[in-house]
C-alpha cells in the first residue's frame, strides 16, 4: 500500500487498458491475445485491466505492475463509486458449479493444487454450489456473445459461503457446453468468443452483489488435448484441459474495493480502448473528467461505435505502438 501512494506522489502515470468482452475484438478477442500490448503499456504506468486482456487459460498475461478488475467494479471504479486498494496474497475462494461432472471436478482440483505449489497462491478453500447454475451462450446476429444464467442465486450462496470463511476474492468456474457449434471458426482465429458475453454476466452479478474480486472460467464436459493447429492467438485455450490457471493468478494480487483511500479515478491519467466500441462507462466518464481518452484504429470489433459518434475529444490512434508513444509524453 505505501508503494502506491508513493508512486501517486511521485508522479508515475497510472492508465486503463480495456477490451470489453465478447464483441469479436480483432485484438483480445481470443484467449489473452491483447496481453503483449497490455505489458508495453504497463512498462510505462501503472495498468489497470479486465481480465479478458490478460487471461489465456493455462497461461496468463498479468504482470506486478497491473491491476486486475472485472467489468462491473471496472465501470463502479469509473465512476467514481469505488476506490481500489491495493492487495496482494488475496484469500482465493473457489466456486463449483454443481453440474460438473466428478472427472472434470478432479481435473480442476488438480489445478488447484497445481498452482498452489508452484506459484504459492493462497487458495483457502472451495466448494459446490447447491444446485446446477444452468448456463447458456449463443452469438447474435450482431456477432455479440450473449447469454443466461437459469439459477444465479446459487452461485451467489456459494460465493457467499466462501466470504464468511475469510476468503477475499472469488474465483468461480460454471459447466458449459460445448461452444464449437456456435463458431466453428474460432479456432482460425475468426469472430467472437462464444462463451465470452455470458462469462461477463456471471462476474458482473457476483461482482455487484457481493463488491469483492472475481473472474469466470469455463468448464466443458471434452477436456482432451486437440492436436489439430489453431490461429496462434486461440492457442493457449487449445492446450490445456482447463482454464482455471489464469483467474487464479489474476486474482491473486486483484486490488480490493473501498471508499475510503486507495486510487481514485481523479488518478487516472488515460484510458485505451479499441476504436469501436467507445459507447461505455469508462469512456463517458474520463471524457466527462477530461481524462485523455485513446481509440486505436488497429482493433475493431463487432460494434460500430467510433468516437465521431461520442465526443471530439476522443484521440484516435492508428495502433497501439504509436498510442505507447502518446501515453509516454503525457
């Protein structure tokens, strides 16, 4: 913590780099694809960003100079209803989803254990929750992932079991079925994340309920190794027979949420987002504080929402190497 009000008063710049989820981004559209550009930026600020930039299955992108915060507390954080305290060795707690079969189950408790031995992560406990949460995903015509949740109340009792035991943090892993139908291109690297829209409303949910750091990560029924290649930025996903590595390691040093202390968006000083899909909270809110404001032209997604259609005061930039340049003469 005295790290960070050092760095505020000292002048280290801190930024956002968003890529929301499951609209197709040609750039952290897939699995942790937008984590090189992420790390060039945060080798010259501090970081804030949702995990759909950083996590990547078995692998994940976050460094220590990043902050890990999901979509809902992200836009709260925006909008200057929550501050984010600096944590680091958070309390993970681990929610199942009941209709997990017990061999997939086995496959993730091994998980469990794996990253606990290897990177000391401290993984309190976890459990079931107590009926099958009952998730479905479809994309839309628009090319937007959405989605359902037939029984989020049980996920939400679970979490809160796991708070009561002391955890501080919450990683949650729901059954799904298998997305290959719904894009059979995405492996080439083509579209958008099926499973990706309704993994949001999952967090979003837990998030705004229970105010504590969370992420989703998917579990199917086929848990083999494929050996067929796939586009190099669906790789990571291809790999590994679960996906649970990545939130853990992102919600281990995730920042906690207060309203008294910590960072503030008064200090902000840029958000980069893709070039069109600027019709957000934490763009109408740095646009709103004068916080600058950068929409990179190398990354398109589903939508069409480009800053002529939101604000002058949006800096258009033709790609992230030439967006790293501006942020390092702010």
């Amino acid at each position: 913590m005295l790290y960070y009000k050092y760095m505020l008063e000292n002048g280290e710049k801190l930024g956002a780099f968003v890529v929301p989820t499951g609209i197709g981004a040609s750039i952290g559209g897939y699995a942790g694809d937008a984590s090189p550009y992420a790390r060039k930026f945060a080798k010259e600020s501090k970081l804030i960003v949702n995990p759909n930039v950083v996590n990547a299955g078995g692998f994940s992108g976050i460094n220590n100079n990043m902050l890990y915060v999901e979509g809902y507390s992200l836009d709260e954080f925006f909008k200057g209803n929550i501050n984010l305290k600096p944590s680091m060795d958070n309390k993970i707690g681990v929610v199942f989803d009941r209709a997990i079969p017990r061999d997939v189950l086995n496959i993730h408790i091994n998980t469990i254990n794996a990253v606990k031995a290897v990177y000391g992560i401290d993984i309190q406990d976890f459990t079931m929750t107590d009926c099958e949460v009952g998730v479905g995903f479809n994309i839309e015509n628009s090319g937007i992932s959405t989605g359902y949740v037939r029984n989020i109340n049980t996920l939400k009792s679970a979490c809160e079991k796991l708070l009561q035991q002391g955890c501080n943090a919450v990683a949650i892993v729901c059954m799904f079925d298998d997305p290959q139908d719904e894009n059979p291109d995405y492996a080439n690297g083509i579209g958008t994340d099926p499973v990706g829209g309704v993994e949001a409303v999952l967090s979003h949910y837990i998030s705004k309920e229970l105010k504590v750091p969370c992420a989703h990560s998917p579990a199917f029924a086929d848990y083999r190794i494929y050996s067929d290649l796939v586009d190099g930025r669906v790789a990571s996903e291809y790999i590994t027979p679960t996906f649970l590595p990545c939130i853990l390691l992102g919600l281990n040093n995730a920042p906690l949420f207060t309203n008294n202390g910590g960072i503030s968006i008064d200090n902000l000083d840029y958000l980069v987002m893709p070039y069109d899909s600027l019709g957000c909270a934490p763009v109408f809110e740095c646009i709103k504080r004068d916080i600058k404001v950068f929409a990179v032209k190398e990354n398109v997604t589903a939508l069409n929402i480009t800053p002529d259609k939101i604000s002058g005061k949006i800096i258009e930039m033709p790609d992230y190497d030439t967006c790293l340049k501006s942020v390092k003469d702010l």
